[in-house]
C-alpha cells in the first residue's frame, strides 16, 4: 500500500483509502494511517472527504488503545449501485448491484441472435433504463454500466468483431462508443471470461494476495486471470482464449481455422453434436439440433447428467476430460493454485466438470508434490459475466490506484 500511494494523486489516494477500509470490515484511523503509510493528518482528511461522499460510515467504538477508545470507520454499500450487462448470441442478462457486489435486481432478456449492432444497443438501452426505474434507485447513484462481451474485442473503441464465423456475427461496430452515446453514464466493456474472474475476486471469496484463474463456459470457453488482486488483460483485452487451445492436432475443424481445439471437442455444441447419434436420446429429451438450441439442448443433456442417466454422463464426462487436460496446461503455464469454473455452462453438471478437472489437475500437475490446485464451481450462477462486468465498474471506479483498470476507463 506504501509503494501503491508513493507520488499517488489525490483521487488515487482517495480510491486507495476506501479499498482499504472496504477490505478491512471496519477500521479506525489510527489503523489506516499503519497500514497505508500516510501521516494521521492526511488520513484525516481523506476519511473526512469520504464521509462527505456518504461512501464511508462512522460505526460505534472500538477496542481501546493506550484510554480513548477510536471510531471505527466502514464502507457503505449502499451509496452508490452498478450495473452489469452480459451480451451474447443466446441471452443477455443484467444485474443491478451495491458497491459490495450485491445483487439488487436481476432481468435477463433474448440475446443478440441475428439482430444488426445498432438495433440490438438500442433495445439495450431501453432495457437498461427499464431496470433502473424496476430496482428502484435513484439513478444518481449510478457509478457506471459495465458490458461482458461473448467473442473477440477489437482495438481502440472495444468493438465486437464477430463472435464466430457464421452468419450470427456481428459486423464490426462500437459497442462502448454507441452506448456511451445512448446512456449517461461512464461504460466499461471487457471480455466475458475476465468479468466473471474479476467478479470473483470482488464477491470477496478470493485474498487479494492470491492469483487465481476463472474458466467461464458459454458458447466456448474464455479463461479470466486475477494477479495481485488485478486482471490480467494481455495486450487487446483477448486474453485466456483457451478454447482454442488445441488438444488433438487431427482432430475436428474449428470455425477458427485451427483443427482439434478445445472449443470443438468440449464446448456444448460438439457436446450435442455427439448427443445426436444417439437417436433414442434425441427423442426422449427432444433435443432440437439447431444452432440456436445448442444451450438449452445442452443444459437437458447436462441435467440428466447431473441425476445420473449414465449415457449423459458419458458424453459430459468426454466434455469435462478435455477441459481437464487444457486446464492441466495452464495450470503448469501459470503455477495456478485456484481455478474457478464460471458461466451458463457449468450451471447443470458442474459438479461434474470440477470433480474430473480437480482429479487430473492434481493426479499430473508439475508442481503438485509443492501444492495442490483447488477447482471449485462460481457461486455466481449463471449471471456471473453480468455481475463481474458491474464489478468491473466497482474495480475501475473505486480502485483506480490500479493500473489496469485506468487503462481500461481511459
Ligand atoms: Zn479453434
């Protein structure tokens, strides 16, 4: 925290004091002003200005010290909300929340599907202001509007290119320019994958000390970093494309140009792909085989899965085989000792995939004799792409001491 705030400037100062009392429960002046380095004088008038805003409150006494006893300080959650918007081919979700992460409201409606750029953000934003006046806060109290993207970011204006090869994407266009010109608030637009990492991380479940991996499962697979208690953005924000990552260099063709990736062999649609051979299985679970069903036909396959049926259970269990040998590679990648499986897909049988990936991670890991690698599923649903993304407003707003969230609202 002392290097963090060495020549800080006044609102970094600001954003690095409330972090500090927001992870510390409560805390007293006298505490912040050990653990931040600042002088009495200058926590003073910091915890002054923060009171002011309404984003701190004064809590009751604590413990003496030395006679007097000190006012404890905590952060308040609930002067100011963000909200956080997932947009991908099948749905799109939004989330109201305070600024611990909580969730206020929550409203998820049809995706992009085939819909051009410019009509999908204009339904977007009616729909967001819908959900304004349904959570009922005051909209001054708004600090931001964060947008997770399915597929690939463009450079400069954050742009989604084309969430996959066929004739569901979306051409070129500026998703954050077009909504900052519908919407007057700040936005944030960041890859699925690192909104449900840094959604993680703020829903508290994570020391700030610890690096950790998010695998978010929808249509592919997206991997989110959290180093030192920041994303890792690489250089264009598309960073962790693991379903790409190739596992069989004969395998099937992928509608990246690549052969025996990952997303081809594992993701949902080759899941159901393999479903379909299985012609007593289509009938009885009427799975549909079109594009456009792939997640619902994947969640029946999943949950049947989930209760036992062992003809779903092997085809998850191949899915969860393949995850698992891909996540052995980043695991010995990046000396990872927690990976999280978050998104729409684990929603069903992740319980499945955290069962295989946690075995095979820690039966070959390279470091596994030094320390083990926890797998566990997000407890933050299937919304978690929407709730990081307004987390992603929360981290950019509220601790911009850290580097890369100042690049990301610049
Ligand atoms: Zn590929």
């Amino acid at each position: 925290m002392g290097k963090i705030l060495k020549g800080a400037t006044a609102q970094d100062t600001h954003s690095a004091i409330l972090d500090l009392i927001r992870s510390s429960g409560t805390v007293t002046r006298v505490d912040l002003a050990e653990r931040s380095g600042l002088t009495g004088a200058s926590i003073s008038r910091v915890v002054k200005q923060l009171l002011a805003d309404g984003l701190i409150i004064e809590t009751g006494l604590g413990d003496p010290t030395g006679g007097k006893r000190a006012t404890l300080l905590q952060f308040n959650p609930r002067a100011r909300h963000a909200v956080g918007i997932s947009i991908d081919t099948p749905s799109t979700s939004y989330v109201v929340t305070d600024m611990s992460g909580r969730v206020i409201e929550q409203v998820s409606s049809r995706g992009i599907g085939r819909d051009a750029p410019a009509t999908a953000v204009k339904r977007i934003t009616a729909e967001l202001e819908d959900l304004i006046v349904k959570a009922n806060i005051e909209p001054a109290t708004l600090i931001g509007v964060g947008v997770a993207l399915a597929g690939r970011q463009g450079g400069g204006g954050m742009r989604l290119l084309r969430t996959d090869a066929s004739k569901y994407a979306w051409e070129p266009f500026a998703v954050r320019d077009t909504l900052s010109a519908a919407i007057d608030h700040p936005i944030v637009v960041e890859n699925d994958s690192t909104c449900a990492a840094i959604g993680e991380f703020w829903a508290g479940r994570i020391p700030s000390a610890n690096d950790f991996a998010t695998v978010y499962m929808a249509a592919g697979f997206g991997l989110g970093l959290v180093t030192n208690g920041d994303v890792y953005r690489g250089s264009s924000s598309n960073v962790g494309e693991i379903g790409h990552m190739i596992l069989d260099v004969n395998g099937p063709h992928c509608w990246c140009g690549g052969q025996g990736c990952l997303e081809s062999l594992a993701a949902p649609a080759a899941v159901v792909k393999r479903a379909e051979q299985d012609t007593s299985l289509v009938n009885e679970l009427a799975l549909r085989g079109r594009r456009t069903a792939v997640r619902s036909d994947f969640a029946k396959i999943a949950r049947l899965a989930a209760a036992g049926d062992p003809r779903c259970v092997r085809l998850i269990e191949e899915s969860a085989t393949y995850l698992a040998k891909a996540l052995l590679s980043i695991t010995n990648l990046l000396d990872l000792d927690q990976i999280i499986l978050a998104g729409p897909g684990f929603s069903e049988a992740g319980d499945i995939y955290v069962r295989i990936a946690g075995t095979e991670i820690n039966r070959l890991s390279f470091v596994r004799a030094m320390h083990p690698t926890r797998v566990e599923q997000s407890k933050l649903g299937p919304s978690a792409a929407a709730l990081g993304a307004a987390s992603l407003v929360l981290h950019s707003q509220l601790t911009p001491h850290q580097k890369s969230t100042r690049a990301l609202t610049s």
